[in-house]
C-alpha cells in the first residue's frame, strides 16, 4: 500500500480480543498531564488502547517539557494507564549538553526494564523518539529478552535532524558511529512506524527487514464538522479581508517562510491578508524580514490551547512550510490539525514530501515553491471571489481527514498491528 496514494496503512487481522489483557509498556520522555503536543498524542494513544483492552504501562520521566517542577508523582494511575516516572536531573533540554544528557540517563534507565521478572516483562516494548537516540534502548532489550516484542513510533529522526540544523557534518566520525548504532536498533525492531513516505524512505537506509507502517499523528482537536469563524474574531485578527490565510504554532529551524512573503507580495492590495502567529527560533528572522510595505502581513498573539479552536477558524487557509533538506525528517503535525478543522493547506516544501503528495492526491489545497509564487496567487484569487468554492473545499478537507487521518482510525491501526506481533 502506498502512503502517498491511499493514506495511513491498516493492517493485522482485525482487533478481536486475546486471551488475556496483552501487556504494553510505551517509554516516552514526557507524558500526561505535560501539553507538549506529542506527549499528549502518546498519552492519548496508551489511554485509547487501555480501553480497547490493552494492559498498559507508561514509564516517563518526572520532569515537564516547558516547565520547572514535577509532572506528578512516582506513581499514578490515570484513565487506566499506569504511569511509572522516572527520575532524572533537571538538566534543560534547550541546552545542548543537556539534551544529550537527558536522553543517556532516560535510555539507561529504560534499559532496565529488561532485567524484571517474566510477569512484569512487557509483551510489546513501544518506544518514541524523545528524547533523541530513545531506540539505543531496543538494541539492548532485544538483545537479553528476545521474546519482548518492540515497537517504534518515528516522529523525528536523529542524526538526520542534526545534519539538516547543520550541527553535524553528514560523513562525520559521530554521525557513521550513530547511524550504526541505530542499524542495530532498527533491526531490533518487530515494527517501525512511520509519519508518510518520506520519512519511509529516510528510514530505508538503515535496511531493517520489520514490519514497516505509515501511521502520522491525528489532530489534537477533532471538531464535529467544519469549523466555522466568528466574525468579530477575524475582523479583529484580520479587518476586513476577502480571503484570510494563517500560519500558527512553532517556527523553528525547519520552518521558512520567504515563500510566504513573496506569495504575500504578489497578492498586495487584493485584499487577501497573512497572518502569522508565531513563537520559535526563526519567529524573530520572519518579523525582521516583514517590511513597511507588506501591508497585508499581520503578526498575530499565539494563543493557548483553550482558545487555539477558535483562533484557527478563523482563518480559510492554513499555512504549513518544511525547509529544504528536513523532508522525511519531520512531518509537520499542523497539517492533521488543519484539515480537521476543515481547512485547505497552503503547504511550502518540497514535492517530495508526504505532504506535497497527500496535498495533490487528495486535492487538499497547494503546494508553494518560487516558481509557483503567481499561480497560486491567481488560484487565491478566484478562490476570494467563488465563496461557495472555498466552502466546498473546506468540506473536502474535513471529509478525507476524517476517512484517512483521524484519531480512530489511527488508534485502529495500531490496535490491529499490536495484536498481529502476538499472534
């Protein structure tokens, strides 16, 4: 099956109950009641497959992602996932030093799951990407208990991310040691998943036989149908614009935006406006580069997440960009959020990405290069003058999230694919 064509793989024989609750234990570095965004799709996912019957096991550390303090206590129960934290220095993950750190104290003590008695073994070892190099912990569980079976959810990939921030020279002493490292990780593994057939074909390079599955994140929020803008909001964030387009959320290193900017110049004075409501390492960069005369530019509050539902429908278009060189290395999770929300994606990256192709087989919006800049803006144009057009491709967008992307249908595959290892 191919991710690009036919969406999220669904395999395994059907999620009929085993004889008994089939233990799982999922490691990931931050978990409930943390609001990083991945931390609250793991903890979604252990507390979904717990009502489907698993027995599930969360082991994650005691600190938060974005905060000072304790994410609770050792041990705790909650939504019948039991959640085991472990300790570790408060060391920041901003910090390079620390960020690696972290991830060998976390992979150490990860480790040690393999040293417990048979009936507290789990039967599926579930492993994210956070912190970096989390898969180091397959190699050595596979290693002294063989009949666990390992699981690994890829949201990012490392070493890959380091060279695309340019810390890392590719062919570098540490890079080849990691990348080796890794190729025994991977081949530990009895499944991989990944986010789209970009990030499969990144990962193809480590040769791993395993079961290999695209199964991309679902939106945080999932409204009952498409979303619809309050219009003292978008006067307020907007004034009065024909057509609004918006970009929300982090805007980091992987991000670009000069697309945007030449998209908004060429639409000057047609009453189609940007917004951008940004926080992350490039957010300053994109506001230095926003001149006098990008009227049609706006820099809008970034809003917490009871108020993100609103903030975002107030928008027709979302905008979504992935730099040159991180393809297949990230998948940007907005995405899934903005065709939830019934919303078309104006998407910059490169065709080669998973984006760009459920973009052109699903007809989800655009996608935007240079070259592209003055048909797209044409496209936008007669798109702010068809009303009933827009309001059919929001439908559209609503109706393939919710056959190809959704929580449940996720959850499903998973739920399939796990049951399938045990039998």
């Amino acid at each position: 099956m191919s991710a690009a064509t036919d969406g999220p793989a669904v395999g395994g024989p059907g999620a009929a109950a085993l004889p008994d609750r089939p233990r799982l234990t999922i490691l990931y570095h931050f978990f409930h009641p943390d609001d990083v965004v991945s931390s609250e799709l793991f903890s979604g996912l252990a507390a979904d497959l717990a009502a489907r019957g698993w027995d599930v096991e969360a082991v994650t550390s005691n600190r938060l992602c974005h905060a000072d303090g304790s994410a609770g206590p050792p041990r705790q129960t909650w939504q019948d996932v039991r959640i085991r934290r472990v300790w570790r220095p408060g060391l920041r993950q901003a910090s390079g030093k620390g960020r690696i750190l972290n991830a060998l104290w976390m992979i150490g003590a990860w480790s040690l799951i393999a040293f417990r008695r048979p009936r507290r073994l789990p039967q599926v070892l579930f492993i994210g990407t956070d912190p970096v190099l989390s898969l180091l912990t397959a190699a050595v569980v596979k290693t002294l208990r063989p009949e666990v079976k390992i699981v690994h959810w890829a949201y990012d990939l490392y070493p890959e991310a380091a060279v695309a921030d340019g810390l890392l020279q590719p062919q570098s002493g540490p890079v080849r040691l990691l990348q080796r490292l890794l190729r025994r990780a991977y081949g530990s593994c009895d499944l991989v998943a990944d986010l789209g057939s970009c990030m499969r074909e990144r990962l193809e390079a480590y040769g791993h036989k395993c079961r290999k599955i695209t199964l991309p994140p679902w939106a945080l929020a999932e409204p009952p149908a498409v979303a619809t803008a309050d219009p003292e909001l978008r006067q307020r964030l907007f004034g009065p614009a024909r057509l609004t387009l918006l970009y929300s959320g982090n805007f980091g290193r992987a991000h670009e935006y000069a697309e945007f900017l030449a998209l908004a110049r060429q639409l000057r004075d047609t009453g189609i406006v940007l917004g951008f409501a940004v926080r992350g390492n490039r957010a300053a960069e994109l506001t230095a580069a926003v001149t006098p005369e990008d009227t049609n530019v706006r820099f809008l509050p970034f809003v917490p997440e009871s108020e993100l539902a609103q903030h975002l429908a107030a928008a027709d278009v979302h905008l979504v960009s992935l730099r040159q060189h991180w393809t297949g290395i990230v998948v940007p999770s907005k995405f899934f959020g903005s065709l939830a929300s019934g919303r078309p994606v104006l998407f910059a990256g490169e065709a080669s990405s998973c984006l760009a192709r459920w973009i052109a087989d699903y007809d989800l919006g655009w996608r935007l290069d240079m070259a592209r800049v003055p048909a797209v803006a044409a496209d936008l144009l007669r798109l702010a003058d068809t009303p009933a057009d827009l309001r059919r491709r929001q439908q559209h967008c609503f109706d393939v999230y919710h056959a190809h992307f959704s929580r449940t249908r996720v959850v499903t595959a998973f739920d399939q694919e796990l049951r399938a290892l045990l039998r």
